[in-house]
C-alpha cells in the first residue's frame, strides 16, 4: 500500500498538473517554457508549481525592485522592436519608467532532497547557478531555479528621457539579445533533463 | 569526545574565520559587510565562506552576464558621483561598456539541514527573497543568500553613448540609491540574526 505521504505527494501533484493544464488553454502560460514544464511534469519525483520563461518588461517605479509601488506598463515574453519600445514609452505619462529583461524563474517541486540535489546538479550544469533549495517539508521539497541574465535601466528619470529614442534600436537589439539567450538556456536545460532521466521526447 | 564530523568542521571553520581574518587586515573585505560576517562566525553552528556587500560596477563586455569575456573597468563599494562615474567612461576606449549595480551576495556554511533552514527564514524574513540551500553533504550545507535590488545597464554599445552625461547626475542618483538600499538590508539581516541568537553587541 502506498503510504500517507506518497499520496498527498500525488494529490498535490494532480492539482498543480491539472491547473497548468487549465491555465495553458486560457493562453496564461507562456510556450517557450511549456515543453520544459510538460518534461518535469513527466518524472515521478518532480513537479512544478509556477514559473516565467523570462519578459522584457516595461514599469513606472523610482528605483526597481519596489514591489507594491511598481506598475508594471508592458511585458513581452518574446524579442521587441524599437518601434514597440517607444510606442510604449511615448504612451506612458510616467515621471519614472523603467525597461527590465527578466530572467527565467522556476519552481520545482521534489519528493525527496535526493531528488532536490539531483535537480540542482543539473541546472547548474545547464548555466543556472541561482538554484537552490527553498526548504524540506515531510515529502516534498521546492527548489527555486532562476538565471542570471538581465537588464534593469531607467528610460525616463524626473519626466526626462535618459536614453533618447534614436538609441533605442542600439538598446534594443541588446536587450533581444539577452532574452533570446534566456530562452536557450531553457532548452539546454530541458535537454539536459532528457539526457539526465533517459526521456524519450516521442514519449512526452 | 567530539565526533569525527565536528573536528572536520571546526577544522573547515577555523581555515575560513582565519582567512576572513587575514583579507580583513589586507582590506580585501568591504568594511559595510564585516560586522554581519563576524557575528554569523560567532554563531557554532554557521560560517562564511565568501561575501560581497554590492557594489557599483562598470564593465567591458557586449552583453552582461558573459563571464570570462567580460572585463571589469571600475567598481566600487560605496556611493559614486557623476563625475566619477563620467571620468571612468571618457578614460576608456571600450565599444561596448555597461554599467552595474550587483547586490549583495552571502554564501554561509551551515552545520546541518535544521540550522541552514532557520538560515534561511531569518533571511527571507529580512527582504532577501533569494535564499537557498545549495547542497547537502555530511556534517555541512552551503546556503546562498542574494540580494535582488540590481541596475544593468549600457553607458556605451557599438561606440555611441545611451546616455548623454548631462543626465549622469539623475541616473547617479538612483545607482546609489539602489546600492544604499542593499546595504540597509545587510543591516537588517545582522539585526534580525542578533535578536534570533540572542547576541549582544557587547560580546562581539
């Protein structure tokens, strides 16, 4: 018979399985990350419990980081144009605007700390080195994964443009640049977790 | 008698305390981050094995993140002005230069899982939401704390300048603002781990 904790282990598993799947028809989970979710998703000893494949995002605050005073004006989970980029801006009646490339964010959640080391050991080796465990729980354990690439950078400071728009094509195709490079590292990581677990993609 | 795992972690534990020590007296350590080190060092069941307190940075690279290709110009642990922060950018001949603002960064030694996971709560407790256990081995698990207030932006790409000096003095003014933030939050850290453990100041 299976014990108490093997079934809470399943019970909290269908839950956060079936509400991906419930979020990913109403077009709420980005797809570049639903693959490595889906994979994750597929080992016994893993699921996880949310995530952001990394967004180019456009916010009114002072300084970054404020979390309550932000607003958040625009996000793309994908490469922008300078056109987009100053449409929005031209848009925004901010004293204080902010331009942002989000790195990916995962959380993972493990049956066991065997499962949790071998779940870090891989991430790191795919370039994620913020991964780390965010606690031990009786049965499970959640790992944090989250990578390093960013950018953090006013546009507008005291109603004055700190960049002027004729740069923003320069900006910009550093900005894609450091997304797309986000985006890879998900695939190296979902790679690395075929190999790692013998997956099959056929099977997925 | 002192179980073999105990001598190897006093053994670690003096090697590490004797190197803080040692870099204190170079002034390798940033002085804003020491009272925190000394007091986690004070405590049996934790040490420190590296630190950095945030910094303001400056470097040569096309994209940020890109280690071994990136070259740093200038750094600093404390506030900046503008004209300083002018001066580095007209003394270098870079094509591509990027100004940082990393923070804070703590990677402590925890004697067993119980005492990284207080670790942990006490720091997240304290605003640093990046916390994690890093691996778990015999007798000793690494825990990393990161701070989350960052600036990563291009002063230069491609030989052309993003931002004119003219608004050097606005985004000066955040750089350490963001900066000045991070430092209060390594205070608040030490603060919360003397009322956790108990500490007198006194006896430090």
């Amino acid at each position: 018979m299976a014990k108490d904790y093997d079934l809470s282990w399943i019970m909290r598993k269908n839950h956060y399985v079936n509400r991906l799947l419930k979020e990913k028809k109403e077009g709420m989970v980005d797809e570049d990350i639903v693959p490595l979710l889906e994979l994750i998703n597929s080992l016994n000893a893993y699921y996880t419990t949310s995530s952001c494949s990394g967004r180019i995002q456009i916010a009114e605050t002072e300084i970054p980081g404020e979390k309550g005073v932000m607003r958040v004006v625009a996000k793309w989970h994908r490469p922008i144009t300078a056109e987009e980029l100053k449409a929005t801006v031209e848009a925004s009646e901010a004293r204080n605007l902010w331009l942002g490339v989000q790195p990916p964010i995962l959380h993972i959640m493990c049956r066991s700390i065997d499962d949790a080391l071998k779940m870090l050991v891989i991430a790191r080796g795919s370039g994620f080195k913020r991964a780390g465990i965010q606690g031990i729980k009786e049965g499970r354990c959640p790992v944090e994964i989250v990578g390093t690439e960013r950018i953090e950078m006013p546009l507008i400071l005291d109603g004055k443009l700190i960049v002027k728009y004729e740069k923003y094509p320069l900006l910009v195709e550093k900005v894609n640049r450091v997304l797309l490079k986000s985006k890879e590292r998900i695939k190296r990581l979902e790679n690395a977790l075929k190999q790692r677990f013998n997956v099959n993609s056929a099977t997925l």
